[in-house]
C-alpha cells in the first residue's frame, strides 16, 4: 500500500509547505500550520461519491486531471453572455449589498459573531424566495425543530421552504441533484465535511475542500449557493484565508454592542461595488431593513455639547451621516492616552503630531478618546478633518455648531485635500437639515447649493481659523 502523503498548509494564507515549521515563508505568521492530508484516488467511497455527482453534472471529476483536447478555447469576443437575471432577496438594502440581487452560479460567504441575526435573515431571505426560486436550506448546527420554532416566532410563510440537517458534503450535492434547487443555503462551513478528507469537520483542510466542492457544484449546476462563516475572537473570518479567495461574495454582519441595529458590510464582491453598506434593526419578527440609515446615526441629544461633530462617509454608492465624538482630559499619570473606537488608533494619533507641528496645539498631557456614534467603522480618510475639530472642541470647550457638517482628508503638510462625492455628501447634509458646511477648497460645489453656507479651505490652519470664528 503507497504511503499516504501529507502537507502542511497555511490557515491565512493557504500556502502548503512540505513539512512543518514554526512561522508561514509566505505570510510570516507564527505558528499557523495545520496538517493535510489530500484524498488517495480512487480508495475512498467519498471520493467515487462526489466524481459521480460530478459527472452526473457534465463536469470533470472531483480529482480534476488535464481536459485535452475536451477543453475548447474560443476567443473572449466569441463568448455569449447569459442573460441570467439577477435573484431578488426581498430587501432592498441586502440587494444593494450584494450589487443588485444574488447572482446565478455565485457562492456568497456571510460572515458575522455569534448572535449578530446571520440565521435569523437568511432564514427570513429563504422564506420569501422559496416560493419564487426553490430554496435548499440545510442546517449543520441546529436541527429541524429549531428552524421550525424560529421560522414560527418570525412570521415566516414555511409551505414551500425545504429544509435538512445534513453535515456530508456528498450526501448534500446529492440531494440538490434531486431537488434542483435555485438557492442553496449551507449554515454552516466550518461543520460541513467530506468523505474523503481524513481531517476533523472546521480544520483548515476540510473547511478549503468543501468550499471548492460547493464552488464547484454552483457554476456546475448554476444554483446560487450561500456559505455561513463563523469568525474569531479578533473579529475575522474563521479558517483558511484562501476560503476568502475561492468564493464570489463577502459579506460581514456586525452588530455593536447594546445595540439593536446590524450593519451588513460587502468586504468582497465580484459582481458588484465593494465596501457597500446595508443597515438592519433587530425587532421581535426578525430583521427589518432601514432605509434611511443617517436618520438612526444622528440621534443627537437636544442639548449641543463640546466634543461632538457631524461628518459625512461615502459607503459604496451612497453618503451616509454620522456622528463623531471627542473627549479630551488632562492626563492622570503616566503617558497621554489615545483611544479609538470605530476610527484607526494610529491615525488618529498621527493627525496629532499634523496639529502640534502646523498648528502650534500641543496636546501630550492631554488623554484624547474618539469615537463613531451608533457603532459604525469608519476607514475611508474623508473624516480627518471633522475627527480634528471634534478633538478640539473638547480641548478648548467650544461647541460646534448643531447644523454644521465638515469633511475632508487631511494630509501631512497640513493641507486639507478634497475627497471623492464631495457635491452628493453636500445634497445628503443639507436634505437632514444641515445649512453650514466646512470642506476642502477642491470639493467647493459648482453651482452652489442655495440656502447653504459653505466654508471651503485649503489647509488645516484655515480650517482653525473658522472654527474660533464660528
């Protein structure tokens, strides 16, 4: 008998190395080498279970091999394009997460902590498709009783809703075989397993060979096929990093501490713009979509305090509003603190450095704490300059204006550059009411908005300057 040949792959990276060693060549992390054993040919019944699946699809068999002269190659202008519709989930944000509806063919990965509502709105997102497309939901966690006592207590239509506890990957694609269903829901990964992968069911090999099993079954079989992820306690997605490069879609569901509302987040989409937002509230029926989401975030008190500021983001296609808050204190021993919570840590701390060397305001024995109202991360740079005046007004105890919005990216030079949609940040503050503004000189709209005050300057110093004016 051959002796069975092991490899050593990568959980972030997923590159495989001959033996084991202490950090990654690839990555450079420590100690993230998991052992793998790839299927021996022809002995495991898993194995000849999924090549017949397969094949009962028109496709190449689960151990692949060269095609030869099966494999046709056309020119890229000679290739048709399917005027496959895209597949509605009922809410409009989840739509426009996804870039307008779910994709025949595409895998959907939707990651997301325990208890964010992950089950909660795919249950309720399968519910309305059922009757429309054929849904398959196949539940590894929970059994059957348990999706019936939640679909019951949210309301949901369950007649046309097939549903199955099955954790086999190959006793799975059988029955989409049978069924032929237009979604295919897999809650989730991390328990799922092949036959034929000598591995414990949410270890990197597994989790890597029935991703690219369930891939392969949607552009087979043309089904859209969603993957629920589990995450870590650091906040990313479970298991190997190359899961993230095999499927269609990411999308990520956060849900803040204390609060009821849930942001879902495109980290990834093929067939659609990234970094795409769509906000949920939890409620005793299940998810309900909101449509306007800057109405949530700005919930301010009746009372204007020092520290606080309202910016604008750009999140995938559209603006959203949002609050900042500062809170500057003398520091209580030891070195000054910086906090961030929902802004980087680190650039806040080199915005800093930009505002005691061009600016003359030295704040190193002062703790300075930040923080985004209503629980969202905010990564693009267009905050810069409100996350500074916010800082500021709590330094110097000034309340900023109730109806002024600023935005802007600050650079290292002090200077204040413009940022993208700067016209629709603009239209978005002043239809919440707001009617003064603080922007970059570059994002001065042409023509000006009527009814609206707007201050546009070129460098930090200018942006001060209005603000002891204001």
């Amino acid at each position: 008998m051959a002796k069975t040949k092991s490899v050593y792959v990568c959980g972030d990276c997923g590159s495989e190395h001959p033996q084991w060693q202490g950090q990654c060549a690839s990555c450079s992390e420590w100690n993230t080498l998991t052992r793998f054993t790839p299927a021996a040919g022809n002995t495991s019944s898993g194995a000849n279970q999924a090549r017949s699946i397969s094949v009962s699809l028109n496709t190449a068999t689960r151990n692949g091999g060269y095609a030869g002269s099966d494999t046709e190659v056309k020119h890229l202008s000679e290739v048709e394009i399917a005027s496959n519709p895209r597949i509605s989930s009922g809410f409009e944000e989840f739509d426009r997460v996804l870039g307008g509806g779910f994709v025949p063919g595409s895998v959907v990965l939707m990651g997301g902590e325990p208890g964010a509502g992950k089950s909660t709105l795919l249950l309720q997102v399968t519910a309305r498709l059922a009757s429309q497309v054929g849904v398959l939901y196949v539940s590894g966690e929970e059994s059957l009783q348990q999706l019936a006592m939640r679909a019951t207590r949210l309301k949901l239509p369950t007649d046309s809703l097939r549903v199955a506890a099955e954790t086999r990957a190959e006793e799975i694609a059988a029955l989409m075989l049978e069924h032929k269903p237009g979604v295919l829901v897999l809650d989730s990964i991390q328990v799922m397993q092949l036959d034929s992968v000598e591995s414990v069911p949410g270890s990197v090999s597994q989790v890597r060979e029935t991703a690219a099993f369930f891939t392969r079954l949607a552009k087979q079989s043309n089904t859209v096929v969603i993957l629920v992820g589990h995450v870590t306690k650091e906040g990313s997605l479970a298991g190997p990093k190359v899961l993230e490069h095999m499927i269609d879609c990411f999308v990520m569901l956060d849900s803040p501490v204390g609060s009821r509302y849930r942001t879902l987040r495109g980290l990834k989409n093929r067939f659609g713009a990234v970094n795409e937002l769509g906000v949920f509230a939890m409620t005793d029926l299940g998810m309900r979509e909101v449509s306007n989401p800057s109405a949530i975030f700005l919930q301010r008190s009746d009372k204007p305090a020092a520290g606080s500021v309202t910016t604008v983001l750009w999140e995938g296609t559209r603006p959203l509003l949002i609050e900042l808050q500062a809170l500057v204190d003398d520091v209580q021993g030891g070195y000054p603190k910086r906090l961030a919570i929902g802004l980087d840590a680190q650039r806040l701390g080199m915005h800093l450095a930009v505002l005691h060397r061009h600016c003359g305001v030295s704040l190193n024995d002062q703790d300075v704490f930040a923080n985004v109202v209503g629980g969202v991360r905010v990564g693009e740079p267009g905050v810069d300059l409100a996350l500074l005046l916010a800082v500021l007004s709590s330094y110097k105890n000034r309340v900023i204006p109730a109806d002024m919005v600023v935005f802007g990216e600050l650079g290292l030079t002090g200077e204040v550059r413009p940022v993208a949609n700067g016209q629709e940040r603009l239209r978005e503050a002043y239809k919440h009411g707001f009617r003064r503004a603080i922007i970059p000189e570059g994002n001065k709209p042409r023509p000006p908005i009527e009814g609206m005050e707007i201050v546009t300057v070129s460098a930090l110093s200018k942006a001060l300057a209005v603000f002891d004016e204001a």
